[in-house]
C-alpha cells in the first residue's frame, strides 16, 4: 500500500493529502437543511449532511489528489449514525482509487491493539469467515504503549498489504510537555522516531517503509532531524495551513528525492469556502472552492520544493 | 460520577472492575451456534453471539461488581454490527446501575479531542438538538499529545459530571520502551502521574478527583510511588489475574481509607469456565462461572487490604 500511495503522489505531482473532518459548522447551511428536512435534527440527519458534504468534496478533488485522512471522532461523536458514514466515506473513497488513512490514534496492547488493527486494516474471523470491518489503507497509532501496541498492527499490515502512521511530534502547542523531554540529553520523539525506523525496517516496501510517521509542519527543525533518523519512513504531516505550518517549513521533511513526506490540510480544503480567499465561490459551491484550495496548495507545496 | 463510583464500591464492599472483553474464542459454542443460526457467520452473527454472552455475565454479577470496563476495540473490529452491541452493553449495563468505564484509550487534540469525549461521555449538537452517543460514564485517555489533548475531556467531564482515567504506566511488558525512560533522573510516567494530578486538581468529586489514571497490577512498586504522586486520583489497575498480578501487589495501590484503586480482570471473570478451577460450572453455565470468579477475586483483593 505504501508503494500505490507514493506511485499515486508521483503521478499526480501531489505529495498532498485531504483531512476529512466534517464538523457540522464547516457543513453549508442548504445541506444541513435539506438533511434535516428529510430526516430531522438527528443523528440520522446529521450523518446525512455529512455524507452529502464529503460526497461532493471527494467528487471534486478525487483526480488531483492522492489521498484522504478522515478523521474518526468527527464520526464517532454521532454514534452509530457517524459510524456508517464514517464507512460509506471510506468506501467510496477506494472506488474513486484514493488512498485512505484512518486517523484514528489507536493503541492498546496485545490482542486489544490486534483487534483495533483488524478493525480498521484487517478481517475478522467469524467462525469460518474472514470479513473486513472498516477496512482503510493506513491507520494512524499512538506509540505510548510500546512495542506491545505496535507489533500486532505491523502483523496485520504484513497480512493485509497495509500500512500504519505513527505518532512521533504532534503538531499541538503542548505537544512538547512529554514529547519533548530529554532523556540522556535527547527528547523523547527522537526515541520514538528511532523506533519507527526499527519497526520499519522489517516492513519495506520497495523504496520506503509502510510503517510511517507523523510530525507536525509547526516543527520544521525536529522535522529535520526526524527525518535523518527515520529515512525510510514516510512522514505524515498535519499542520499545514490553519494551525501555521509555512510551505517553505516542509522542505525539512521531504528526502532528496523529492518524496518521503505527505501534507495534510483539513479545514483549509474542506471549508475553504468560508474563506475571504475563495469568497467568490459563495457557500453553495463550496466543492469547487475544495478544488482550487487544493490545487493552490499543491502549487504552494511544489512550488517550495524546487 | 466518581462519587457514585465509590459510593458503589463501598456499599458492594468490592473494588472491581469486570472488563467486558468478548473476544470470539471465550463465548461458549452453544451461544455462538444459535447466534449463526440465526444470522449466519455474518458481522450480525458475531454481534449476537456477543450481546448474549455479555447479558449473561452482566445479569449475574450487576449486584456484586460495581463497574463494567468494554473495550471498544473488541467489538469495533466487528464493524457497526460491533459498535452497535458496544452501545447496547452500555445502556444495558447503565440499567443495571453499574459504572461504565469505556476502555477506548482515545487521544488527539484540541476540537477532535472534543469529538472523542463527545462521543464517549458527552452530547453532541445537530441543529437546535443535543444528542448523546454512545454515553459511558468514563472513559481511558491516552497522554501522548499532552494538554491539548486532556483539556477538552475535562470539559466535557465538567459539564456531564463523567471522569476520565489517563494512561500513566501500562501493565505490558513492553511499557517500559518510553514510560520508564528517565528525564532529570525521573521517568517519564513520574512526570505524566504529575500532570495527572494537576489536571485532576481543578475536577474535584468529594474525596477523589474524576481525573484517575490507569497503573498497571504488574508494577506494584511503581504504584506506590505513583499513589503518592496523584493522592486524589482513583487508579484503574489492569494486569491482575491473566496478566500475573498478584493481591498482594495491589495494597500499594490503594490509600489508607482503603478507597483510590479500582482492580480490573477481563478474561479471569468473562472466560472463568474455561478455567480448571472453575470447569465444574460446565460452558452452558459460562455466566454462574463468571460470578464465582468475581466473588473470589473480591474475596482475594479484600483479604490482601486486610
């Protein structure tokens, strides 16, 4: 899987992936409005809202764009009505052939940690079947667990063609309170980003890993030197845009050969439209305005990488 | 809601939790045959075979055990049949007036660490309509991302009187790989003990803060330590039984007024047939097992804190 999505970024000249995370005030007012009238201010309505939203954005970026990030909680927080829709967006994703990532920070132990594994990238047994759940590409993990978290996602993986995101530096402002501590004079991302490459290195696919990394764009000189210390792993970087990270701070995060590092943007696609920026849209047309946002931040990417 | 659950433990005379983890492998053939029967070897089947098995064991240990643990995990791999049985053993549970703490170990920041506690312990709004989700009474936080990700659990805990129990040191054998790990001579799940009891100040119940934290059964020395860090912070302890904690490991985790610690055991109790001890009970009565189980693991703990 992590072959298809760095042959999808090179094809499509867009290391650049879309986060999915349709919070009900991004959702134009006539989609909102024609959900609850079919099916009230519940979570069957909301979900609606949501689909018909993301619908229409995958419709409009699925060809310049290689990849999506929905974010589960934005689903999750409807219950069993987001559930659903947080599948019906994976799935149709896949249809439209981009690569999906999970975001969902899983991590847990043991078979706890190879249940969550199965649910977003493997299959089940159920007696004698094997049936997919939710079923991404990729999955972002949470490294705090240890290997014990980790080492049943990487068995699934290996299974199942996929791949995994490690959390190592998160783009918060308090991501430093223990991320950033020293230990024998290094900080702790480090730690974990020697780690990735040690995971990583037993899962390669034919030029990088499948077992990646996330670090925040608001971080370019860790980004640096994260990127020595894992040259395998391909680096998911949230951050870009809303929460301040510069075009010209992601160069830090790519390898020389112009790949090893994908860009998020979340808000800044998806509710572009409420943007001064793309104003001339207007809210109804809110998918083309997804469209140039993206292709103005594949420009603005591409544009630092030279 | 930490006050009822002391006010639980008390009046049960047990600090116990029963984790509700229903791997496929522990229901008794009988359950699984009827449930396959009637739905086929389909996400629906495994569900049903779940929801059973749960029912059993809560309608024979609600009146003895205070609280409930599901871990999502087990039944998010079964897809939305899973999480609809999460949420149906959730309500039922509530019913029955046990404590429900959702073993979910989510964690992002800022508005989608508000979206997991939303969905876990809050209300979520569609239109002019707050709506709950799934509605634990707490939930596991992972720290990894620090305050950002804490800070909107919290509020969400304010607002819906829930709590919340943060992961401090792991009952793994592997937790070591980052937790352990000395930053100014101290390791690290010191300093995140630290953070838990700061966070736990400002959301005080009467005696204890709805801000507890997860300390592995399997560390009893760093439990001692820990319980001196977080006074006010009850401590869910995984890692007894199965895992190879021991009651008397588990004095150090508790105060001197005998409250603070709640014991988990998952498969211990759920899986109890499958034990020689216990064979006796014979797999139809899994459920008569279970409470046998969880008598003599409240028997065993209330001895050691004797």
């Amino acid at each position: 899987m992590i072959n298809k999505l760095v042959a999808k970024i090179q094809k499509q000249n867009a290391p650049v992936v879309v986060g999915l995370d349709p919070m009900m005030k991004f959702i134009p007012k006539h989609i909102k409005d024609a959900a609850f009238e079919e099916y009230g201010e519940t979570l069957e309505g909301a979900a609606e809202a949501i689909w018909q939203f993301n619908k229409a954005i995958i419709d409009n970026i699925y060809d310049i764009v290689p990849a999506v990030k929905p974010q589960v909680a934005m689903y999750e927080q409807f219950g069993i009505e987001g559930m659903k829709v947080f599948k019906k967006t994976v799935d149709y994703c896949k249809e439209k052939d981009m690569v999906v990532i999970g975001d969902v920070k899983r991590g847990d132990i043991g078979s706890t940690s190879e249940a969550y594994a199965v649910a977003h990238l493997g299959k089940v047994q159920v007696g004698s079947k094997s049936i997919s759940a939710f079923d991404e590409d990729f999955a972002t993990v949470n490294p705090y667990l240890g290997s014990d978290g980790i080492n049943p996602f990487l068995k699934v993986c290996k299974e199942e063609n996929k791949g995994i995101f490690i959390l190592v530096k998160t783009s918060n402002p308090s991501s430093g309170e223990f991320q950033d501590r020293l230990i024998d004079g290094r900080p702790l991302y480090e730690l974990v980003g020697e780690k990735v490459a040690e995971w990583g290195n037993e899962c390669m696919g034919d030029d990088y890993s499948y077992v990646g990394a996330v670090v925040g764009a608001t971080y370019p000189e860790m980004g640096k030197v994260l990127r020595k210390i894992m040259p395998k792993a391909y680096i998911l970087v949230p951050g870009y845009g809303a929460q301040g990270g510069k075009a010209e701070d992601l160069v830090h995060f790519f390898n020389k050969d112009g790949l090893g590092a994908i860009v998020n943007s979340s808000r800044g696609i998806i509710a572009a439209y409420a943007k001064e920026e793309y104003a001339k849209f207007g809210e109804k047309n809110f998918a083309e305005a997804s469209r140039q946002a993206a292709i103005d931040m594949i420009n603005d990417i591409n544009g630092a990488l030279k």
